[in-house]
C-alpha cells in the first residue's frame, strides 16, 4: 500500500475512449510506475482532479464542452503545481517549434512514438522541472500558443493593473488586438510586454475587422525579439488605460488566470519604476557580446565570425578549440555550399548545416564579407540557434562593421 502511495499520479483527458484505452495500457508498461486516472470531459477531469492530487494530467486539445485549453487555464488557476501535456492532432512547422520553446508548457503530437510520450512524462514529473517563473505556472505566450493549436473563436482579455488589452482569435489565428489607443500589431506587441496581470478567455458576439495577418508563431517570436531589442522596456509608448468597450462579449464558464505574480498573492507585481532602457547596442559593446548569444544555448561549444577569405574576425570557444584553424577549415565548405545553391538556381545562401556523429556545424552569411561558425553537440537546439542566427545577424555586421 505504502509503494502505491508514493506513485506519481497521471490523469487522461479525451472523449475518444480508444485513445484513452491505449494510453492507459501502454503508460502502465515500462520503467514508468504511475497510477493512471481517466477522464472522458474536462467537466469530468476537473472532478476527478478535485477528489485527488493529480500530479499530471494529459489532455487533448480539442473536446466537445470544455476544451483543453479550458482545462488547462482552470488546472493552472486551481491547481497550480499540476503539471499540464496538451495532446495535439496539428502538426508543428519549424517556425512553430521555436515559438513554442520559449513557452513552459509541454506539448505532444499526435500520432506520437509512446516511447516519447513515456520520456516527455518522466522528464515533466521531475521535482525541478515543474512549472516556474509564475505563481500560476502559465504565460500569456502559453495561452496564445494553445489557442492557436486548437483552433479557438474567441477573445483574450488581458488586464494588468489599470491597464487592459484585448486579443481576438479566429480559427486559432490572432486577428486584432486593441490596447488603450492603439490597435492591430502595434496593440498586440503592447499587450506582450504585461509583466503580469490576469487572463480571461472569453467569446465574442462580434468580430472587428482584421488587422493582423501574421500567423501566431511569427506574432510570438517578433513580439520576443522586440523586448530583447528594447531590453525589454516598453516597445510603443504609451500604457493601455482601461477600455469602454462598445461591443458585447460572453465570459465563458472557466476561472481567470492571474500570471507573472511573485508574491503568492494572486496579486500582479508592479512593474519596476521609470528606469533607463537598455538597448541592444547598449548590451552588445563588442563582438564577443553577439557571439556570447549564441554559446549561452545549451550544447553550443564553439562561435567564429570568420571573413571570407577564411581569417578569423572574432570568436568564443571552450578551450582546447583551435578556432583560426576552423575559420580557414570552414570557409571552403561555406564558399562550396554557396556556390551550389547559385547552379541550382536556390538564390542567396541563408544557412547552411553540416552534420556529424557529435553535433553539427552551421554556417550562416553575415554581411557581404563574412559568416558564422557554429559549432554545436549533437543534443543542441537547433531551433534556437537558427532564431539567434535569424535575430543577429545583421546585428553581427553593424557591430563589426562589415
């Protein structure tokens, strides 16, 4: 009895009672020891889950009644150190993969290797690995991201302290924002900078005219970039004061979400006083301060800025690296990847990857007269280091004047 109280203890979420069966079955096998619980509604689920410690629930995105998305925002509200696997049936593009690394939620795809579904499940349940950074243990970003995946109508109303903004969603893709005064993409970067405050999801009885065409991941990764830019000061100008709404909405039957407290309180942290924002060129004095951007991503070892005619422009390298002899070594290959993309007529050379048993080496052009090295292992993110690549290189080229 004692072993069995010590489980861990998983709930399924989905209304298709095959996909439940199978999990049930198969999550039971292996080095897994769990005790599984079943849910066929997130009605159901929130029930379950008040008559037991659920240590991690894993739920479909897209159920008739309350979504997953629903359930999730009343698990992070009522159950905050609960760990959250959202299943999803829409497969993801690279550029949605990296939107959803600077996320805290865990997402898998269906169909999915029960293997990793095993692996994802250990690595959420262990003690250091819940969610952090918030009280609530869930971002604006997060629920953004999840409204996408599941295909949402409705409307995001996001206040922080006097301020509120709001963010309409059709099919999943965010079509207008409003913030004070400002409205389209320019409202909806305001909202992004919120340090905190709370979420109501909501539905809409009128939709206002488009104004925002970006599809979600590029809307998240833009909005990040920008705060990284601004040192993460303000990105428009002006606060959003609260709204008198002229159109009509109904408050769906799920509970806000209070995020970005620190306080225990519920309460959203004031933001910090009038204080003198850092730029990027501020914080990027020198070359190795872009360079160190890209050695800061888990598993990359190794950034040259090499000219090219193969000498070494500048570079960060753990020791024992001959970095001059990778920048002669690397300026064949990149000139070799460039030249066959101009014969089969692929136009300008963006990046290039070439990959070995222990990780990969990325080239990528900067300017007219240089390129990245980098050198990473074979557990690297690459994801990431194509964001940075995308993010700094014309960056790289002004700060060494290229």
């Amino acid at each position: 009895m004692g072993a069995k109280e010590n489980l861990k203890k998983i709930l399924i979420v989905d209304d298709e009672e095959d996909m439940i069966w199978s999990l049930k079955r198969n999550l039971s096998k292996g080095r897994l020891q769990v005790e599984i619980f079943t849910a066929a509604s997130g009605e159901e689920a929130l029930t379950v889950l008040s008559s037991n410690h659920i240590d991690l629930v894993l739920t479909d995105i897209r159920m008739p009644g309350m979504s997953g998305l629903d359930l999730l925002l009343e698990v992070k509200n009522r159950f905050p150190y609960t760990v959250v696997i959202i299943m999803t049936a829409f497969p993801s593009n690279e550029f949605k993969k990296e939107a959803l690394l600077r996320g805290s939620l865990h997402f898998i795809e269906k169909p999915f290797d029960i293997k990793e579904l095993r692996d994802l499940i250990r690595h959420a349940l262990q003690e250091d690995n819940v969610f952090k950074g918030t009280v609530a243990g869930v971002g604006l970003s997060d629920i953004i991201q999840i409204n996408g995946l599941s295909r949402s109508n409705s409307l995001l109303r996001v206040t922080h302290g006097e301020q509120l903004g709001i963010i309409y969603f059709l099919e999943g893709q965010v079509v207008h924002a409003i913030c004070g005064e400002l409205e389209g993409i320019a409202a909806f970067f305001r909202i992004m900078e919120f340090k905190g405050g709370r979420l109501d999801s909501m539905a809409y009885s009128e939709l206002p005219a488009r104004t925002i065409d970006l599809p979600v991941e590029a809307l998240i990764i833009e909005a990040a970039r920008k705060m990284d830019e601004s040192g993460m000061g303000h990105l428009i100008g002006p606060d959003c004061p609260d709204l008198n709404l002229d159109f009509a909405y109904n408050v769906n039957k799920i509970s806000p979400v209070v995020w970005g407290t620190n306080d225990g309180s519920g309460a959203a942290v004031a933001p910090e006083s009038e204080a003198k924002t850092v730029t990027l060129e501020d914080k990027m004095s020198s070359l190795k301060d872009v360079l160190a951007e890209f050695t800061n991503v888990p598993g990359v070892n190794t950034a040259c800025l090499v000219g090219r005619d193969g000498f070494l422009l500048d570079s960060i390298a753990i020791a024992g690296i001959d970095t001059e002899m990778i920048g002669a070594i690397a300026s064949s290959g990149f000139g070799a990847s460039e030249s066959m993309g101009k014969q089969l007529g692929k136009g300008a050379m963006s990046m290039s990857m070439i990959e070995y048993g222990n990780g990969p080496v990325m080239l990528a052009p900067v300017g007219d007269d240089a390129f990245l090295v980098i050198v990473a292992d074979k557990d690297a993110n690459l994801g990431m280091i194509r964001l940075k690549i995308k993010k700094y290189a014309s960056k790289i080229a002004e700060t060494a004047a290229i």
